[in-house]
C-alpha cells in the first residue's frame, strides 16, 4: 500500500491500552484526531510530505477547529475545561494519532500544551500571565507557536548559569525595579525557535527562577539562522539571543525546580506517546509490505520464521511501549494508585517511562526498515521520515545520558553529577 490510498489500521484494535482510564468523550476527542490524521496528513503524504505551509495549515486544523490546544484550558476563559492533572490518558491517546500522522506537527504542538499544563497546575502563578496564555490558545484563530527556552547541556563557549537537574540555564533575569532585564547569548530552544510568535524562558534569578513571558518581535530578541536538522520538519529553530529585554512585571513569574520538572514530565509524557503513534503507522506500512511479498515463489514472506520474528518485534515493542505510556499518564493522574508522591517521583518515572519508549519504538521503526530492504529507506513509504523524525526527538531530549543521571542521583543519593 502506497502513500495516499485509504486503508488505515485502527490502533485501538491492534494493541491493547487501559480503556477504563478514558471515558467515551476522550476516545471521541481521539477519533477526531484519527480521521484529522487520516484525511489531511496520512492521505496527503505524498503531494505534501514536508511542506511546512501545509504542517502549519494541518496544525491549525488540529488545534483550532478541532479545538486540541483548547482542550484543559478552563471554560470561564475561552477553553473547553478538561481538568488537570486527569485529561493526562485524554492527551496520550490524542497524541498517539497525531504520531500516527507526522511527529513533527505532534512535537511542536506537545510544546504547546505541555507548557499550558504545568502553567495552569502552579498555583504560585499569577492570574494576569494564565490570562494572557489563554488568550494566545483559546482566542486566536491562528496557531500560536511557543518555544521554549529551557535548561540545556550547556555550552562550553558561554558563561555558567545556575543548575538546574543536571542541566545548565540559559538565560537571567534582573530587578530593574519598575520591570526585569531578560539575557541570553545562543540560547538553543526545545521547538520553533526560528519561527515563533512567543516565547517561554526559563531564567535564572539571583536567588533562585524565574519564568518570563515574551514576543518574538520585542527589541533585543534575536533569531539566528536556520538550524539544519534531520526530522521535525514542522519545528523550526534557531538559536535565540535575548538582549536586555525589557519585560513587566507580569511578564515574570518568580518558580522553582518543581516548574521545571513538572513541565519536563508532561513533555515527556507527551513525546512518548507521539512515538507510539509514529511506531503504529510503521506496523501498519511494514504489515502491508509484508502481506504482499512472496520468498522465491514458495510463500510469504510473513510466514518465514525468520522473517516472522523479526517483524513480530516491530509488534512486541509496541505493546510495551503502548502499555508503558499509558501507565505513566495514569501515574501523573493518580500518583497515589503507584504508591509514589509528585513532583521528583513524576519527573524520573517519565524520564525512565520516556527513554525505553523512545528507544524501543526506534527499535521498531529500526527492524521494519531492515525488513523491508531499499522500500524501508524510500521516501514513497514514509517509513524514513518516522525514524528521522523520533531521532532528532531523541536529541532534543537529551537522549539517555542525562535521565541515567536523574535517576542515579534519586536512587543513590549521587549530589555532585
């Protein structure tokens, strides 16, 4: 089956998930995402594959028509009140369609939402910055692209900023008395540095963080040129330098190390669930590939055991991965049902949670491409763009190095990683 032809594979009936977690308006808020991923992604790969006018086009669709990015906004301001930290198995199975489609459009808008969820979980955030996030989300009838400008890994030619988790701030904040001066030299954005309409900066304060607010088109923000990746084509980045802007008060909201972590977790959340997605449709591509390939006159290709165990791995690392991801949004939901507390527990069960997803779908996507030869690798099939895609994911990420140091310092007390 080539790209545009409309046989799809429902994933709810391939692998199981908990479906007691989501009531009936969650899987129809699922199966809009399926039809939007079948009708204007899946069916157009091949006239559009990586247009970027129609990613943003799609994006819109998803996020404004069909209403995603309003989804746990509260009503009295526009959204449509799904409740935190509940809506979390809501967002994974919306988010395991729009993988299905393209993991690029997925990522940048899990940016988006991730944000949203952990600005409206802290309680310590004024109203007059949820207001103005809201109306970004709810009110506009474009997409509004946030990047985010969180803790990296540093870079060796800057000056040191406060740690945070292992991972180096990349930007201060400073009292200026009336306002805050905001800094950053070659900061390099988690998405859609290049093209964003606003931005959300983690910032290191004299004592402590700060969460700043800003337009892309203020003086002294400054983009760079275009970073040249292998997948994501829907984000757009850029380093970002931010020099001396000038922000209000309410542009700035004073947070801790649990803003960080909270938010890393619904990202985490989040991106595992667009890798399940993503690994679905290459079941999907490599089961058709398979049906149709007959070994030297004498049968099919499926029915060789060879062959058969390699693509029943395909198969086996989604179950896991599907089972995995689903455990973690009810985790994140019901923390107590685990027997663990918030915060620290969330952060390392969804990086542990996030690093086996991500490794074990790009295991899947790995032995599909093997198993299909030169079709594997060509562009026809798509299959290429899905590892491309969770590849450059797993960079942004981290990769697997500085979640192995989490954990080592929440299991073994490890203080100076």
């Amino acid at each position: 089956m080539k790209e545009g032809q409309s046989d799809t594979i429902n994933s709810n009936s391939y692998f199981p998930y908990p479906k007691e977690w989501l009531d009936a308006e969650s899987e129809d808020i699922a199966e809009s995402v399926r039809k939007w991923a079948d009708n204007e992604v899946i069916a157009k790969r091949l006239q559009f594959r990586e247009d970027l006018e129609h990613q943003m086009r799609t994006l819109a669709i998803l996020a404004v028509d069909i209403g995603l990015h309003r989804l746990i906004w509260p009503e009295e301001i526009g959204g449509v009140g799904f409740p935190l930290p509940d809506a979390s198995s809501t967002l994974v199975r919306a988010y395991e369609e729009i993988g299905r489609a393209d993991p690029g459009i997925g990522y940048i808008s899990a940016a988006n939402i991730a944000l949203a969820a952990t600005l409206l979980e802290d309680q310590g955030i004024g109203g007059e910055m949820k207001k103005k996030m809201a109306a970004a989300f709810c009110d506009s009838e474009d997409v509004e692209l946030f990047s985010l400008i969180l803790p990296g890994l540093g870079d060796i030619n800057a000056k040191s900023h406060r740690i945070v988790s292992g991972r180096e701030v990349q930007a201060e904040l400073q009292n200026e008395g009336n306002g805050w001066i905001l800094r950053a030299e070659r900061a390099r954005p988690f998405n859609s540095g290049y093209n964003a309409s606003m931005y959300g900066v983690l910032a290191s304060l004299p004592e402590g963080l700060g969460f700043a607010v800003i337009e892309a088109d203020k003086k002294g923000v400054e983009r760079g040129e275009l970073l040249k990746t292998t997948g994501l084509s829907a984000s757009l980045n850029s380093d970002v330098s931010l020099r001396d802007v000038r922000l209000s008060d309410d542009a700035v909201a004073f947070v801790d190390e649990s803003f960080y972590k909270r938010l890393s977790a619904w990202m985490r959340l989040l991106t595992g669930s667009i890798a399940v997605g993503s690994a679905i449709d290459v079941y999907r591509l490599v089961k058709d590939w398979a049906d149709n390939r007959v070994i030297k006159g004498k049968g099919l290709l499926r029915d060789n055991p060879m062959d058969a165990a390699v693509l029943a791995q395909v198969a086996m690392d989604i179950v896991n991965s599907r089972l995995l991801i689903h455990n973690l949004a009810r985790a994140m939901a019901k923390p107590g049902v685990f027997g663990i507390g918030g915060g620290d527990d969330i952060f390392i069960l969804s990086g542990v949670i996030s690093v086996r997803v991500l490794d074990d779908c790009m295991h899947a996507i790995n032995r599909a491409m093997e198993m299909m030869g030169s079709a594997g690798y060509s562009k026809e099939w798509h299959v290429e763009k899905h590892w491309r895609d969770l590849k450059t994911m797993q960079v942004y990420l981290g990769g697997r190095t500085p979640v192995e140091m989490d954990v080592a310092r929440y299991y073994y007390g490890s203080d100076v990683l």
